[in-house]
C-alpha cells in the first residue's frame, strides 16, 4: 500500500491525504508541486526519479 506522507521533504508544508499538491517519486519520496516544480526542475533530489501527481486517499469515517 501507498504509504501517504503528509510533509513536503524540501520546505515542510503539510498534505492531507486529499491532497491534491502533492508529488512522489517511484520511492515514494514525497514534495509540494511548488517545490518540484520550481527548485527541484522535476527530478527528485534523493533518487534521481522523475515525480508523478500522488493520489489522493478518502478517509472513511
């Protein structure tokens, strides 16, 4: 399963997991698309792995 993470590794800004702005790698290494988009250039900085819009989960109550 998807493990979904809730912080943005570069600049900490915090995801719910509707979340929408957040982005990941094929190691899940997770960004904000501000982030990946204008400082990392679209390649993550840990694995060199190209980033994908990560889907979102709905929590059931």
């Amino acid at each position: 399963m998807l493990e979904m993470r809730n912080l943005c590794e570069h600049c900490n800004k915090t995801f719910t997991n509707e979340s929408t702005d957040a982005m990941i790698c094929s190691f899940e290494c997770t960004f904000c698309r501000d982030c990946v988009e204008n400082i990392l250039e679209s390649t993550c900085p840990n694995c060199g792995g190209e980033f994908q819009k990560r889907p979102t989960r709905i929590t059931k109550e």
